[in-house]
C-alpha cells in the first residue's frame, strides 16, 4: 500500500499472481488471483472473510482473471478471461449469472480484459471494441475505439470514461465520443487506471512497472 505521493506505508498481503482489487464501501477489499483463480474479499488487515472459484469453466470456476468491478448495490462483475464470458457473484461469493462466450458477434468476446459499471450500464473492453450490456448481461450497444489493438481496462467517473490502451490513455463522454487521447507514446502497456476523489488519473503502467498520476486537467 502507498500513499498519493508514492510513498511505501505497508504490505497488505503475500499473494501469488494478484490480479485486480476492488475496495468495498465497507473498507474491505475484493482481490482476484490468477494462479488458483480464486475470488476473496478481505478486511483492511488482511483477514479473509469468504473465498470462492477455482480452475474450469463451470458457474463460478474462472480460467485466468482479468478486471473485476462492482455497482451501486456492491454485486460483483468479474472478467472471466479464457472462458470469454463475464460473471456476477453478490458479496457472499453466491454466483448470480453470466454472459458471453467465445465469438466476434454481439455480446460474444475474444478475451475479454477491462470492465466497469456506468449506472446501470456495464461497459466490457473486447479488443478493440467496448461492448454495453445492462445489469442483467443483456447487450446494448458495441463501439469501436480506432487507432488501438486492445482496450486494457476501463474508469468512470460523472460523464466521463477513461480507457487505458497500451501506449495512450483516451478519455470519451458517456456516448463514447472520444474527446482526447492522453500522454500519446508515454506509456509502455498502460493496463489498468482507474480516479481518486481529487480526480486525479493513476494508470498502471505494467511494462515499466511503475505507477503514474496525472491530474485530470
């Protein structure tokens, strides 16, 4: 764990292979690890509270994690990568539903990665494409984001979404008219972001393993 400056305040866990976290309302935190394929949701000191998942492609079983999310009544979506399907669990780890499966048409995915709720709208990074659905998985709309190979992982904050893409960072209103591309060819794989209360922009930057701030401005 940091501070907003960068500055080291303690370890949190000694976890193999992390892969998205997710804190809760509650102050407890989601996090998703790739090597078990396993969900848990853990205090602030780390205790565990309840685990569920495993290997497979049955309700509840993942093949390799990508980006998890919540809504506004705190269900739990996770991207559910070489299954190419999205899951919904509450926070008690009881599976509700999934969608999708392995295809290029409408509300199918090849290796789906990046994930966000926006109200009662699910937004769901598919390559190049994002993919709307509403709560229950049902599918609305596909746009395609030009210029990028691959969405990596989705903000959203008031009427703005922000899509981190590799080597830029590009911003969209909430028609996903793309308003500006941020810090072109500063990244190396910029593959997660997400915003603080100061509206400040922290992108995970994988490639050079670091962690950056921007202000939104």
């Amino acid at each position: 764990m940091f501070n907003m400056t960068g500055d080291y305040i303690r370890k949190f866990k000694t976890i193999q292979s992390p892969r998205d976290i997710h804190f809760l309302k509650s102050g407890n935190v989601i996090i998703t690890r790739s090597d078990e394929n396993k969900i848990s949701i853990e205090n602030k000191e780390g205790a565990k509270i309840v685990e569920w998942g495993g290997t497979g492609n049955g309700d509840g079983q993942f093949k390799y994690f990508r980006q998890i999310t919540v809504d506004k009544d705190e269900y739990i979506y996770a991207v559910d990568h070489a299954n190419h399907r999205i899951q919904k669990f509450d926070k008690q780890g009881n599976f509700i539903l999934k969608w999708g499966h392995n295809g290029t048409s409408n509300g199918t995915f090849q290796y789906p990665w990046g994930i966000a709720v926006m109200g009662d709208r699910v937004l769901v990074s598919d390559n190049n494409a994002l993919q709307v659905f509403d709560l229950e998985g049902n599918f609305i709309q596909r746009v395609i984001i030009p210029d990028i190979p691959r969405i990596y992982d989705i903000a959203v904050k008031d009427e703005k979404i922000y899509l981190a893409c590799s080597k830029v960072i590009i911003r969209t209103d909430i028609h996903f008219n793309i308003i500006e591309r941020i810090k072109e060819d500063y990244f190396s794989i910029a593959s997660g972001i997400d915003l603080n209360s100061k509206n400040q922009i922290i992108v995970s930057d994988v490639g050079d393993r670091r962690i950056i701030i921007l202000d939104e401005n």
